[in-house]
C-alpha cells in the first residue's frame, strides 16, 4: 500500500462491485489499508464480513491487523479483548503491535501486560524490554525504566534486524533490512518496480 490505504479499498470496491470473492491473502491487504489509512469503522466491517459475507475463517494474521488498527486509533481495550478473545494463541507479532500502541498512548498497565506475554514467548529478545522500559520512563518511574536496562546490559541482549519472509512454491524466502544478498534480488526489484508503476 505504501501510504495508498484509501486506494486500495476503492479496489476493493470495485472487486467487490464486479462479484470478484476476496481470498485471505486480500483480506491482509484490506484490513491494513485501514490501519495505515486509520479507518477504524470500515476495518472492523471489513473484519466481521469475512465470515458473514465472504465465508473467510479470520486467521491470526487478520487478528494483527485488527490489533493494529485498533492499537494505532488508541482502541487499546479493545485490541486488548479482541487479543483474549482469540480463538489462537498471540503470538510475538501481535503482542509487539499492541506493545507499542500502549508505548504511543503511555498505557503502563496494559504495557505491563503485554511485555510478559512477549518475555514469555522470546525471553531473549530485548524488545520488549526496551519498550516497557520507555513506558516507564515516559510515566516517571524512573527506577523501573533503568532496571529494564541495566537487565539488558547485563544479559548482553541485542535487537535483531528487521526482515520480511515469503512463500512461493514451497519454498520461503527471507528479506533482511536493506539486504541485497537474495540470489534474485535484481528481478525482484525490476518486478516491484513495475508495480509501483502500475499503481501509479
């Protein structure tokens, strides 16, 4: 989408108008389209049709999106018992959503929370850690927020670099940030290009 949020749902109309049936895949696209464009009330339509109109079982990476949406708009209940009410366990990608929405609206108890759930689900990754640590700090709990830090310090914990994986014919490709390494990197970008061309 890269900032064209409210273009791509006028595809989606138009798919839609043409009785063109969304798949999963598109679903993904749809619903971060409204985060990114922060339409809350067409991403929590768009959420509940999947089953009702479009026969489409939401998975957990329409669950995040929904986090994501509802986290950015400052819904931070919500995305917190739309996470409980999962029929799937969260997993990192979730929980950091809505770790970094409580960071963006300094909610120390929900922050809290979902800094254990990530502790849980990857006790090595500093994240998490970094993330209370500024919700602390922004709360003047000066003596929590050094702790977190003086902890990762002390446990020599170092973020990972950001990256992306797809799947095509079985096989899943891995992308690290400004990563130019991939056997097929000059066709990917030739291909991408051609995209944005077309989008434009």
């Amino acid at each position: 989408m890269h900032g064209h949020g409210k273009k791509a749902l006028c595809y989606f109309s138009e798919m839609n108008e043409s009785q063109v049936s969304p798949d999963e895949v598109t679903m993904v696209g749809v619903l971060s389209a409204c985060a990114h464009a922060g339409l809350i009330e067409q991403g929590r339509r768009y959420f509940q049709s999947m089953e009702k109109v479009f026969g489409l079982v939401p998975k957990i990476e329409h669950y995040g999106c929904m986090v994501d949406l509802l986290g950015r708009m400052g819904c931070l209940k919500e995305a917190y018992d739309l996470i409980m009410g999962m029929p799937m366990e969260a997993n990192e990608i979730i929980w950091g959503s809505f770790l970094s929405a409580c960071r963006v609206y300094n909610n120390v108890e929900l922050g809290e929370g979902s800094a254990r759930r990530l502790l849980e689900l990857d006790p090595r990754d500093p994240w998490g850690r970094v993330m209370l640590s500024n919700i602390y700090a922004e709360e003047a709990k000066y003596d929590r927020s050094m702790g977190l830090r003086k902890e990762i310090k002390e446990k020599g914990m170092k973020k990972s670099p950001g990256w992306s994986s797809i799947e095509v014919n079985g096989s899943v490709h891995g992308f690290l940030v400004e990563d130019n390494s991939h056997p097929y990197y000059n066709e990917i970008n030739s291909m991408l290009e051609k995209i944005e061309k077309l989008m434009n």
